[in-house]
C-alpha cells in the first residue's frame, strides 16, 4: 500500500552510474559538511523542529559488500529502528539517524564494540548535513564570481519553459507513447523475477530442479508473468496530490504548484500544476483559487532556509463523485489563537460564500504544521474548517469514506483492475478467511466480502481504520472485522488464533514492504497456503519475496511459497512507477513430487 504523492509525485529511474555519482557527491558533501564550520549552514537545526540529522551517528568498521538492506536488519535483529540509513557505495561506514535522542543513545551503547561478520563495529555522533539550500547558494556565488554576465545569460536563454521542465520532473514519460511506456514497465518487471529466480536458487536449493523447468520456459524468470493491465485513464488521473507553496520559478511569490528540483539539490522554486497532464481539471481548479486566496492574505510562504514564513502545502483530494477536499499546511509561528482564528474564518468566508465558493470544495481543512516533533504528517492537529468531514468516493460497486490522512489509491479506475485481479487471483469460496493486511479503508477486502466467510483487516492509520469500519456499514457487509495497530504486531496474533483451514492473506504494503516480523509469521502459519502480494515498489519488496521463499532455518520456520503467477498494473501512467502483483503458494513437501525440505542456518 502506497501514496506516491506523499514522496515527490515522481522519481526518475536511476541508472548504475548515476546512483554511483549521486553516492560520490553526497558523500563529498558528508565530508564537506565535516569541515564546515559556518554556524548558518546549519541554521535548520532548532529545538522546535523535527529533523533526525541532531540524532545522528556514524557506524565504522561495517563488513565489506553488505547493502541498505543488511545493515537494516541487524539493527532490527537488535531492537534498533533508524529513521534513516545512507551507506556510499562500497565504504565500510554508514550514517544512521534515529528519530529521538533515546534511540540514538541506545543504539550508540549497543552496536559500539559488537562483532558482525568478523568485524568489530565502532560508534560515533556524526555531525549534521549543512543545509543544501545554503551549500548550494556558496557555490554558485563562487563559480559565479568568476563568469561573465554574458555567459550566464545565454545558459538562462536556453532554458526549457517551465511547463515542459516540471512535466519532465513529475512526469518523466509524458513524451513516450503510451504502449512504449507499457512496455518499459513489463520489462522492469520481467527483470525483477528474474532477478528473485537467482536468489531463490541461492536460498533454497531444494527448490532448485523446480526452477530450473520455470526458468525454462518462462524467458528466466521464476513464475509466467501475464500481460501488464493498462489503466483506464492516462491522464488527469491523479485523485490526491500534495503542492508545495512558495517562490514559483517565475518570481512570483505565493505559488502552489510542485517543487522544480529536490531540495538536497539546492532548490525550493515550485511550478504550479495547469499544464501537467496527471492532474485533475478538479484538482487545478482548487489550485487556483486557494493561490488568489493565500495572495490576499498579510502572510509569506514558509522558507525552509529561514524558518521563517507560514504557507507551506496544500494537500488535494478528489472523488468520481465530485467532492473535493482541500488540506492546508500552516505554520502558527509566533501567531496569537485570535489571528489564527481570524484566518480560518476568513479561509471559510472564502470557500463558502467567496470567490472560491465555485472552486469545487466540499471538506477544506486547516492543518498547523509548526514545533513538529514526529516525522508523521498524520500526529499534526488537522482542524475542519468547512465543509463535510469526509469525502465519498465509489469503486467496483462499492461506497467508501475517506478521511484526511487515510490511504486510498491514488487512480481509482486502475485500482478497480488492480483489485479485481486480486479477487480472480485469491481463489476464494463461501469457507475462505481472508487478511487483508495494510488495508487502508478496507477497500480490497470489502471488494471481495460478499464472496468469502469472513475478512479481518489491519491497519496502522486509526483514521483508516474508522473509515473502514463505516465502510462495511455503509455497504451492508457485517461479515468483517478491523484492527488498528502496526502489522508486526497485530498480524502474528490473529494469524495464530485462526483455526480456519481455508485462510488466504492479501498484502498491500507501503514502500518498503512487510516488516519482517510480519513475513516471519506468514511463514510460520502452515494453515495460511496463498498469498497476494501487491507491491507498488517491486524492488524494495524483493527482500519480503527472498524470506518468504527461502529454505526453513533457525530464524524461518515453517514451509516455504514459491511464486505462482505475476502481473504488472499501470496506475501511474507517465511514469515509471508500475504496481506488481504476485501470487504466492506454499510449497506441500506431503506432495512426493515436490522437493524435500532442507534447513540452513541464516
């Protein structure tokens, strides 16, 4: 389960040699930041805002070749969660920073002087990262110092319009032909099963001669990948995005519209969202009038270089139904309770008896992002200013509510093939259980309800949570239940409490896919013998797809799946984002055909 508008809208496929300039450069300016002592390059870290690079360390001494994903587990085998972690390609340190000083300090007492892999780790604090804004600024000023004026007029005259630069950041594709960008998305995928054939063949030798008949016949990937599922719409399909307000790359002051470049790159310039080609003629719409409403109001845009300022995002949601919510991003600063009020109501007057009473706006929200002190979006005050509470939207049949901070898919119509692929997939009859772990609002198991005994569903947004509860009132449906609360927690218990033998579990996680606790349990529950996974990033799930797969061993018990069936769903067209959905099976070693179980120790 993803939003890909809560990160920037889109992320440019990066290639081997650019991931290894981009390594190159940002370790340069860890050691540039190392030297620095300019006390402003470092004017972001203040006591009453959020940022983990105060509680950061840098672990020495790391075995050589481990990656991203070895270093999380050990801190995970050990009862450490970092907030990030950034290793520089085949260096034997790493920078981690965690989300509060008692997991810092805890984790400083623990790895320092543990052994792993032969190596003897060392820790120390690590100095925070300059602000890139600022860096940047330094070095143009420098560079510049020594450029005619000539020069650096004909490098600005050849500049693309900022309609075509900003379509290229959050919508790398728009140039490419729709089946080409099929195409590309199908490949992508083509090379993620190949890629998890090779690592099953290395973790589960029993499955090996299997393989070998997969890989055979189906172009070397582990399991026949049927044709990619375009989406319905290819443009103005987008439901939710999230716009940054500030400069826009024009010079003009008070624009919402979406971030040119990256901020670590040393831009804050926005291009506002009329001429990209994802977004809603709804969504623009409220654009428009929430930019001429924060332009008649006495306060600036929030800087990120300054901390000074106050707009700061304005989230859009919209519906086939026609309703729209608005969310925006304020910070208070010093501001007393009666300005702040005088500000909503005005916003109010606005949208409901103002010029933006027309902007299609049905649920507006006033969201008070100042002294952040979590890095979640959803544990800030979100205050409803008008409006309905809550937006509708319809889908395969069904009516769902959505609150602010609640996920749903972000291409309604692509979601629709998405789950009903799920529902042919899943195999199920009036006996079946199903998990629907992750579950949002609960619009895959509500979809497939009606057609089995029982869904539970788990969701760490309470928000979610709620609205999925209403959701099944609201669609006649008492056969399922909803828990709130983190799937490594929740899921290990109602997992060993079912006694049902017809249990399949439907996975739709968030980027980084399954915490392993989650995988370890599925692994365990022999009961549980099919599994859908839905990933909306494939390569960061391959570590899930590995543990599920792998031979048992000391730290996996139970049988193993093997990979069944896979498709690749288009919801995010003009890009390279694809959604993956796999079909997983448990292996039946009563099954004499079937290879024997062999056990490692991992």
């Amino acid at each position: 389960m993803t939003d890909v508008s809560a990160i920037p809208v889109v992320d440019t496929p990066v290639s081997k040699e650019d991931r290894m300039d981009s390594e190159k450069s940002e370790h340069k300016a860890e050691e540039e930041d190392k030297a620095s002592s300019d006390p402003s390059m470092y004017r972001y870290i203040k006591g009453d805002l959020f940022t983990s690079e105060i509680y950061k360390v840098e672990i020495q001494n790391l075995p050589k070749f481990i990656g991203f994903n070895d270093l999380k587990k050990f801190l995970a085998k050990h009862g450490l969660n970092p907030h990030k972690i950034k290793l520089f390609g085949r260096q034997t340190f790493a920078f981690v920073t965690f989300k509060n000083e008692e997991e810092r300090d805890k984790a400083m007492k623990m790895v320092h002087g543990m052994q792993w892999k032969g190596q003897v780790l060392s820790v120390r604090l690590a100095k925070p990262k300059a602000d890139p804004i600022l860096r940047k600024r330094r070095q143009e000023e420098a560079e510049g110092a020594g450029q005619p004026s000539s020069k650096r007029q004909e490098a600005d005259e050849d500049e693309e319009p900022f309609s075509v630069q900003i379509a290229n950041v959050v919508t790398p594709l728009w140039k490419v032909p729709y089946e080409e960008q099929l195409q590309r998305k199908k490949q992508e995928v083509e090379g993620v099963l190949q890629r998890l054939a090779k690592e099953i063949g290395s973790t589960n030798k029993a499955m090996l001669p299997w393989l070998f008949a997969q890989k055979g016949k189906y172009n070397k990937m582990c399991c026949p990948l049927e044709a990619i599922r375009p989406s319905p719409s290819q443009t103005e399909y987008r439901n939710k995005c999230e716009f940054l307000i500030s400069r826009g790359a024009d010079g003009e002051d008070k624009t919402i519209g979406f971030r040119l470049g990256k901020y670590k790159g040393g831009s804050c310039a926005v291009v506002g969202p009329a001429e990209t080609t994802h977004v809603s003629a709804e969504a623009k719409r409220v654009v428009s009038e929430f930019q001429k409403f924060i332009r008649t109001t006495p306060y600036s845009v929030y800087s990120p270089e300054t901390y000074e300022g106050h707009w700061k995002q304005l989230t859009v949601r919209t519906t086939r139904t026609k309703q729209a919510m608005a969310m925006v991003f304020f910070n208070p600063q010093k501001l007393e309770e009666e300005e702040l009020d005088a500000l909503k109501s005005s916003l109010r007057k606005y949208f409901t008896e103002g010029d933006g009473k027309d902007s299609g706006v049905t649920s507006l929200y006033f969201v008070r992002e100042g002294q952040r002190t979590s890095p979640n979006l959803e544990d800030l005050p979100c205050e409803h200013v008008a409006g309905e509470g809550y937006i509708h939207e319809e889908l395969l049949g069904l009516k769902f509510r959505i609150s602010p901070h609640s996920f749903f898919q972000v291409n309604t119509g692509a979601a629709e093939v998405l789950y009903s692929a799920v529902g042919e997939w899943a195999q199920l009859d009036q006996e079946s259980t199903v998990l629907d772990v992750c579950c949002g609002t609960g619009t895959i198991g509500l979809s497939l309800a009606k057609r089995v005994k029982k869904v539970i569903g788990i969701e760490l947004c309470q928000e979610a949570v709620e609205d999925a509860k209403v959701n099944a009132k609201l669609n006649g449906l008492s056969n399922v239940e909803f828990h709130c609360g983190k799937a490594e927690d929740v899921f290990p218990n109602i997992l060993n409490a079912l006694v049902s033998p017809n249990v399949t579990a439907i996975v739709d996680p968030p980027r980084a896919g399954l915490h392993s606790k989650v995988v370890l349990a599925i692994r365990r529950a022999e009961h549980l013998k099919r599994l859908v996974y839905v990933a909306c990033n494939a390569k960061a799930a391959m570590n899930n797809f590995i543990d599920l797969c792998r031979a048992p061993s000391n730290r996996v018990h139970g049988a193993p799946f093997r990979p069944v069936r896979a498709m690749a769903v288009d919801l995010f067209p003009q890009t390279m984002h694809v959604e993956m959905l796999l079909l997983l099976e448990r292996v039946d070693y009563s099954d004499k055909q079937e290879t024997a179980a062999t056990t490692d120790v991992s």
